[in-house]
C-alpha cells in the first residue's frame, strides 16, 4: 500500500478527510497526519509517505514552503494542495513547487478519491521503469523532474525543452538547457532522443509484428516513420527491421 500523509490547520477537516476516505480501497493507508508545516515535514522525514495532502495556509510553514522542501528534499513524493484560493498565482506558485494536483475548498469526498487515484496511478506508472531510468544522486532535484517528465513524455512528438520549462516547470528554457547539459553531459533534446530509441528497442522485443510507422507513433517521432528509421539507425547502426530480425 502507498502511504498517505495529511495536514491541515483546522482540526474539523483534518478530521473528516481521515475519516470519510476509505484508504485500503485506493491502495492507500494513512499513516500521519499534523497541524501545520513544521509538524508535516518532520512527519514526512519520519514516515517516508509516497503520498502528501496539504493544506495552503498553515502556521509555522504554509503548504507552498512545504512543498518545495518536500520537492527538494523527497523528488518522488506526490504532493497534493488543498486551498480555498481559485486565483491562478496559487496554482501557479504550486506547480513551481512540483505540484501537480490542487484541490480546492470545499472539496467532497469524490474529489479526494479521484486525486488520490491519480496521485496512485503516476507512482504505480513509474515503478517499472525505475531501473530503467539514468538518474544520478547528483542531480539537483530540478535535473532529476527533468528526466522524470522526458520519461512520461517521451511518446508526445511536441515535447521539447522549451515546453518542458515553460509549461511543466515555469522556468527559463536555456537556464533549465545549459543546467540540465551540465549535470547530465547531454543536451536535452539528445538524452531525449536516447530514451525514445531505447524505448523503440524494448517495444520490438516485446511486440510481434509492429510495424515501424506505429513505432514512430509510439516513442514520439509522430507521423515520420522514415525520419524514425533514420534516427533509429544512427543510434543501433541497423533500420528497426534490420533490428527486429537480428533479435
């Protein structure tokens, strides 16, 4: 089961999300739960929870601090906001902070369950690939959400550096490029390229018969298969047929 942390201010909804939620049945269990930020995060240090659920404003440390602590500090956790605040800079000041899911007040029990869900989803979608994936201990945190997103995204042709820091990371994209080529000692858009060739290579082992526009389709080359063959054949030294038969 995936362990869920939950912290929120006011004692009431403290209370009534523990209670009304049936976590064993979204795989989940719920083992902490505190009052404001200071206490989250020591719980958070303590517990390992895949999963956090934080209120915005809290005493001691408000969720926004939290969650870029937690995103510093624990990549992996799933960090969930709730707010009373609809204001866009709320949003946004979340996701700065590796927030992908924001709730807002008062939300009822199906809200909670369909963004537990999701938060379940992505952590069981990424544990296949965990071994899969060219992740450092020296990465900063930021390199690290980088090659998480090149992973999730790798099959969508229009996934760039300019996308990945404007719109999932809201950041400067030759700031976010020259760090990432530092810290990796590729460039974005070849590390990129890389995981969608290694992506190919597993796909023709695991499927019979595919045919190489669909692997194009697949790994994020769109609709240019003979551009995919090419690439294809710079990285193994074979065209995906010529590699499928020598497998």
């Amino acid at each position: 089961m995936y362990k869920v942390l939950l912290a929120d201010d006011e004692r009431i909804i403290l209370e009534g999300i523990s209670n009304v939620i049936d976590w064993a049945s979204l795989d989940t269990e719920l083992i902490a739960t505190a009052r404001n930020g200071i206490e989250a995060y020591e719980k958070i240090t303590e517990f390992q929870p895949h999963i956090v659920i934080s209120d915005i404003k809290m005493p001691g440390m408000d969720g926004l601090e939290l969650a870029g602590k937690v995103r510093a500090d624990y990549p992996d956790i799933q960090f969930i906001v709730l707010s009373g605040f609809s204001e866009f800079e709320y949003a946004r000041c979340a996701m700065q902070h590796g927030v992908r899911n924001y709730l807002l007040k008062p939300c009822n029990e199906a809200d909670i369950i369909e963004t537990v869900t999701e938060a379940v989803d992505e952590l069981k979608r990424k544990e296949p690939q965990t071994e899969e994936r060219t992740q450092c201990k020296d990465y900063s945190p930021v390199v690290n959400e980088v090659v998480d997103i090149i992973y999730e995204h790798f099959s969508d042709k229009h996934v760039s550096l300019k996308w990945v820091a404007g719109e999932m990371l809201y950041m400067n994209a030759d700031y976010l490029g020259k760090l990432f080529k530092q810290e990796t000692g590729e460039r974005f858009s070849g590390f990129l390229t890389k995981v969608r060739i290694e992506a190919a290579i597993k796909q023709i082992g695991e499927l019979d018969d595919v045919r190489v526009a669909d692997l194009a389709e697949r790994t994020g080359f769109g609709d240019n298969p003979q551009y995919f063959s090419q690439v294809f054949k710079k990285y193994t030294g074979c065209t995906p047929s010529e590699y499928r038969k020598s497998s």
